[in-house]
C-alpha cells in the first residue's frame, strides 16, 4: 500500500559542484541576488534548495543551482520548498551548466520548471564552451518558455533584463571562469557576488548611514543653539522694554511753561 501524502517523507537535497569553476559561478550568483535583497524578508534565495512539487511524491522533484521567490518568508530552517506548502513555484531559476548536466538543463529541466510554473529559467556557462551562449534566459508565456532579447540602447554590452528580478543580467570571465553580474538599471550598479565586494558595499552603506546620522545629529544641535540664542535675544528685549517702561513711568513731568 502506498503511503499517505501526510505520510511522505521529502529528504534535503545534497550538492556537490562540479568543478571549482562551476562551485563559484553557484555560490556569487547566489551571494550577489541575497545580498540585493537582503532588506525583503518576503523574498527567499536560495541555492541547491530541492523543490518537490507533487504531494506525496518525494521522486519528483528538483534542485535548482539558485532560485527566487517573492512573496515567502525568508526562512532559514526551511529544508526543501513544497509548492503546496508554499502556494506557488519558485519565480526565477539559475542552472549554471557543467559537462553532465548541460543537455539535461537545456531539455528535460526546461520542460519541468515551465511545467510547475517557473516565471524564468536562466542558463549560465561557467566553462564558455558548453553552451552557445555563455547566458540564456527564458521567460514563461502560455507554458512555454520563449528566450529574452538582449537589451537595446542601454550601452551596455549583450545584457538581458529579467522582468521577474528588476535586474539586468549579463556574464564575464572571472579568473577564467564565466559567472554573472547583476546591473540595477535604476542606479547603473553593477554587482557579481563576490563576497569582498558585498561586503565592501556593506562597510560603505554603514559608512554613509552613520556619516548621516551624524549630519543629523550636527543640524539639530545647530537648530538647537540657535533656538537657545534666540530665546536669549527675546529675554534681553523683553528686558529692555520692562526696564524702559519702569525709567518712563519714574520720569519727572515736564514743567509747562505759563508765559
């Protein structure tokens, strides 16, 4: 007798990169998107987090290289994603291709992540020789997934917007490796992942949030004083004129002159 859906265990995935190359492209990739939207507890990244998405069956299942989903808590406990559990499929998708599992990306993944619901699935080579394209993406439309233009008159070199992300996408070599760099086109930043540089970023975000707290901190002192020199300058006036009132009111009347 087959076990109850309730029943049904749904085991963590275990990741091995493929390479050092294709380990690093992985882990920046997925550096680079949490770091983004590090202030959001409703987006959840992830990498090599297995997707289950048929109750009660643990054989069918996936394990993106890096999702994306808005709209969940961003919870660390959380061992596996269950689309009935969760309401809905990841939103976007990284697979960052490896001689094994590069045709297997390009098919049958394809099909599944399109299938459970998948807004977008992007490809990235790490080696430069697997793919024609060292970056692909795709975005869902009626079932399918048909593949994103690159970006027009942004000057900026062959980058593909992802609508789901806000982010334009775009691959470099790195230490002889292909890894993906992030451009928000609201500010132009650029970002990779890299984890001295996020946290390079994080020190001068602190820096600068701390440099305007003290510019804060210096007005109100500034507003501060001035009010106090103000008060001061309505007591010396108020001053004078009880003192002018009292000389007034202790003056001598003038003689009127009879002739």
């Amino acid at each position: 007798m087959a076990p109850e859906p309730d029943e049904v265990e749904y085991p963590e995935g275990h990741w091995i990169a493929q390479s050092v190359g294709h380990g690093d492209a992985v882990r920046q990739a997925a550096t680079a998107l949490d770091y983004h939207f590090r202030a959001r507890a409703d987006v959840l990244v992830a990498m090599e987090l297995v997707v289950y998405y048929q109750r009660g069956n643990n054989k069918l299942r996936l394990q993106p290289d890096v999702q994306v989903v808005f709209g969940v808590e961003h919870c660390g406990s959380r061992g596996s994603f269950r689309i009935w559990e969760e309401g809905k499929a990841p939103d976007f998708v990284l697979e960052v291709a490896s001689p094994s599992t590069a045709e297997n990306d390009a098919r049958h993944k394809a099909r599944e992540y399109a299938e459970i619901g998948v807004r977008e699935y992007w490809r990235l080579d790490p080696a430069g020789t697997l793919m024609e394209d060292s970056l692909e993406g795709y975005v869902a439309n009626a079932g399918r997934y048909e593949q994103v233009q690159p970006v027009e008159g942004t000057g900026r070199g062959g980058a593909l917007r992802s609508r789901v992300l806000g982010l334009e996408l775009r691959s470099r070599r790195q230490a002889g490796v292909t890894v993906l760099v992030f451009i928000d086109p609201r500010t132009g930043e650029e970002f990779d992942g890299r984890l001295e540089e996020a946290e390079r970023r994080r020190r001068i975000a602190e820096q600068e949030k701390q440099a305007a707290v003290r510019e804060n901190q210096a007005l109100q002192q500034r507003v501060s004083a001035a009010e106090q020199q103000a008060n001061a300058a309505d007591e010396r006036a108020r001053a004078l004129e009880e003192r002018l009132r009292t000389l007034t009111a202790h003056a001598p009347t003038p003689e009127r002159d009879l002739s």
